[in-house]
C-alpha cells in the first residue's frame, strides 16, 4: 500500500516505522515547511494518508488530501465542534473518505468496550458516583484529550444519571474529567465508580506511542478497503 504521511513529528516518524515493517511504501511526507508537495503526483500517488497535525491545521489538511483523490486517517482532535458538520457531509454526501479517532491504540479500543459495558452496568447502581482522570507528557496542551472525550461520551450514553462531562466541577449530574501533565507520560486513563462501601476502578496505562502508530497504521490497511466516515467500531468488532 502506498501511504502518504501528514505530519512528520514522534508520531509521524513511529508510523513511517510501522508501515515500513508491515511491507508499506511511504511516498510523500508532508510537513509545515512543504505545504505545495499536496499537489504533487507522488502524493496523488498515495492509497491513504495518515494525518496526526494541530487541532488548528487537520480540518485543512483534510480538505486537500481529499482534493487529491487520498483518503485519510486521521488523530488529530479539536476540530469537531467547528468543522464536523462539514466533515461528516463531505464524507456521506460527497464521496470523501476520513477514518478517525481520538486514540488508535488496540488496548484503548478494548478499555473503550469495557468502559461503556461497565456504565450499562453500573447504571443500575445510583449509589456510585463515576469519575474520570487522565494524565499525558507535559507538551500536550489540550484537556482533556480526545481520548478522555470520547471515554466520557461512552459512559454518558449508558448512565443515565449523568448528563454531560465537565472539568473543575462539584455538580452531581455532570461527569467529571481531571487532567494531569506530567514528564513523557504516553497517556494514563482512568474511570472509578466510588460508594461508601468499595470503589471500582479501570485503567489503560500506555508504555508508549508504538500502539497509536501501530493502530492508525491498521487503520490505514482498513481505510484503503472501504469508504465514508470511518472509525475504530467500524474496525474493531467488539
């Protein structure tokens, strides 16, 4: 498969790894300082890009891949409450293609399964207040991430008793998200339901990024075969 990469920072290099190994030609790299290689033949060329950029710079990025004929994976956050709108039509009404997600870890899919199978559950016990944290490396800027988002949206659509998620609060009816930034944490996620009687608690602790680059690199694979707005439930069949 011929993969383009948009974005050449950790993420970007660790992918271009991944896909080398998985037997993958890279065969075009786009970065800040060669925004013209977008209408280039060797990008034209590309089966998918895999697109991990600014929350400020994806929106475009897609729109010019997409220009090209490539369809996208992409990790970027931040854009949705803007432009999903207008992705969401490019992709159901115009033909475009864009696999996302906040995280493309393996294991994260699978705590992602068991986080809203556990709220179903939990759902019938009100005497458990849920609350969420998540602590990353200290260079990333946005709180919460993506992935602590998206968690929370799992357990919204399954527990009543909460009405949306919220930092810095005390309201009962919101779910509560607490970040942490700290040294090169990869990224921690936990959920805990807490009583007066016991305390239960899940986590997905990553070791490093080698499972997001593995995932979107997967994610790629999946991409070339099909088309629309694409996803990790689409991908993963839990």
């Amino acid at each position: 498969m011929k993969i383009a990469l948009i974005g050449y920072g950790k993420m970007g290099k660790m992918i271009e790894q991944i896909a080398l190994s998985r037997g993958h030609e890279i065969v075009s790299i786009i970065d800040v300082d060669n925004q013209q290689d977008f209408e280039s033949e060797a990008f034209r060329s590309a089966d998918v890009a895999i697109e991990f950029t600014a929350p400020q710079a994806a929106y475009g990025n897609y729109l010019k891949a997409w220009k090209a004929g490539v369809k996208v994976v992409s990790g970027s956050t931040g854009w949705m409450k803007e432009h999903g709108d207008d992705v969401k039509k490019a992709c159901t009404a115009e033909g475009k293609t864009l696999f996302w997600a906040s995280n493309f870890s393996i294991g994260v899919a699978i705590f992602s399964a068991v986080n809203k199978y556990l709220a179903k559950i939990m759902n019938q016990f009100p005497q458990y207040d849920v609350e969420m944290e998540e602590t990353h490396h200290v260079h990333k800027l946005d709180h919460p991430s993506g992935t602590a988002i998206t968690l929370a949206e799992g357990i919204l659509e399954n527990l009543d008793r909460k009405e949306a998620w919220a930092e810095d609060t005390t309201d009962p009816k919101l779910l509560r998200i607490d970040h942490i930034r700290r040294g090169e944490v990869a990224g921690i996620h936990t959920v805990r339901y807490d009583s007066e009687a016991d305390i239960i608690t899940i986590t997905h602790d990553a070791h490093s990024r080698q499972g997001f680059a593995l995932g979107a690199v997967l994610a790629a694979e999946y991409t070339k075969e099909h088309q629309g707005l694409l996803t990790i439930s689409d991908m993963f069949k839990f």
